[in-house]
C-alpha cells in the first residue's frame, strides 16, 4: 500500500455537503474516499490540458515558422463562416 499522510481541508458549505452525501448515500466508505476520487480524476484532466497545451504550442510554431518562411495564404472570412455554415447544416442532415 502506498504511504499515506494525512491532510486537513478547508471545504465551502456545499462543497461539504456533497461530500458527505456521498457517503452516507453509501457511493463511498469515507469522506477521504471521495476526495482521492476527486483528485484522481483532477490529475486526468489536468494531464489532458497538459497535452492539449503541448499539441497547441506545436501548432503556434509550426504556424510561426510558416510566416517566418513566407508561406501564406489569403483568406476571405467570409467564405470560412460560408464553408463553416454548408459544412454543419451537411452534418445535421446525415
């Protein structure tokens, strides 16, 4: 079993609450059980925004290196929010 250390918190009435619902709802043993929970599933997310950030930094440079070496296009706004909106009402109709 891995080393446990033990830690107060502070929570917001609510927040609370839904804690102990949750236990005495019987979904959990403990209090303690349900922030592991909570913070297994906000270690997740934040490795999917990590990543998310990663592959959008890529794009940011990859981006910047086009215009540094000149390779760009022109682009009507216009025509995006056309082809955009052609595109969503073909996805609805599917």
């Amino acid at each position: 079993m891995a080393e446990i250390e033990r830690l107060t918190i502070t929570l917001p009435a609510a927040m609370a609450a839904a804690v102990k619902g949750a236990v005495a709802g019987g979904d959990y043993a403990s209090s303690s059980e349900v922030i592991r929970e909570a913070l297994r599933d906000w270690a997740v997310k934040r490795a999917l925004q990590r990543q998310e950030f990663a592959s959008l930094k890529v794009d940011i440079d990859r981006g910047m290196a086009d215009l540094a070496e000149g390779r760009l296009t022109d682009f009507d706004a216009d025509r995006i929010a056309e082809r955009g909106k052609a595109l969503s009402t073909r996805s609805r109709s599917v």
